[in-house]
C-alpha cells in the first residue's frame, strides 16, 4: 500500500522563510532564503536587500545540492575535496551543485519533500539559520 505524503506547501515554506530571517536578522547576517519543492522547483525565495548578490544564487544551489544528495550539504563538504569520493562530482555533472554548509533536505513522515538553502553569511551560520528555521517548522 502506498504511503500518500503531503507536499511542502507555499505557507510551509514562507515560514521557512521567515524563521530564517529571523535566526540571521538575531546575529545581525544579511540572507538570501530559498525553498524548493521536491521536484527542485522554486517554492519561496527572499533575498535581504543588505545581502550580498552571489546569496540568491548561493542560497538556491545549496537547497539544490540538500535535495538531489538528500543530505545537509554540511555534510558533504568533505566528500569533494581533492581526496575525496565525490571529487569530480562538482564537474562531472552540469547540475548547480554547491558543497558549502547552509543547504537542508526537509523530510515528512521520512520522505524527501522538498529543501532550504540559506546564503549570505559564513557557512556556520548560514547552516545553523536553516537549522533553526527546520525546527521551527516542525514544531
């Protein structure tokens, strides 16, 4: 029998969006929030106006990476590096990966639905804002 699981909404993702501003906006990090259904179509996206242009695309390649590997990219930043499994990963494919902390899948009753990529800040940061604003999601 198969397991019917509800999609990542539109007002799911907005309060993505501001759980995350809010997170980055308490430690003063101007970002750029994207939120991909999990078709890895744009959901939601917000860039602060004080955020660094390369955010928006940074934000965006990270909740790309989350969702196609199904893992937070924080987590992979070591698998690329010149010893590592996934070192031609990057290039091998013309997909707009990014290995750089900030990017989380989002799962329901144990299915991928969709992912939150965070960019602006340092990649601590911008993984701990995606971090806190998951959480808030799922409370």
């Amino acid at each position: 029998m198969a397991t019917t699981v509800t999609p990542l909404t539109t007002a799911e993702a907005e309060r993505l969006i501001v759980a995350a501003r809010t997170a980055a906006d308490a430690a003063g990090v101007p970002v750029s929030v994207t939120v991909l259904d999990a078709g890895g179509h744009l959901l939601a996206f917000r860039r602060d106006e004080r955020a660094v242009l390369i955010s928006g695309e940074t934000s965006t390649r990270k909740a790309y990476t989350a969702l196609q590997l199904n893992a937070p990219t924080a987590d992979l930043v070591d698998l690329v590096k010149p010893d590592g499994p996934f070192h031609s990963l990057p290039t091998a494919l013309d997909k707009p990966l990014l290995f750089i902390a900030g990017g989380l899948p989002i799962h329901r009753d144990g299915h991928l639905i969709g992912a939150l990529g965070l960019g602006g800040g340092a990649p601590e940061q911008d993984h701990s804002f995606a971090t806190a604003a998951l959480e808030e999601l799922t409370r």
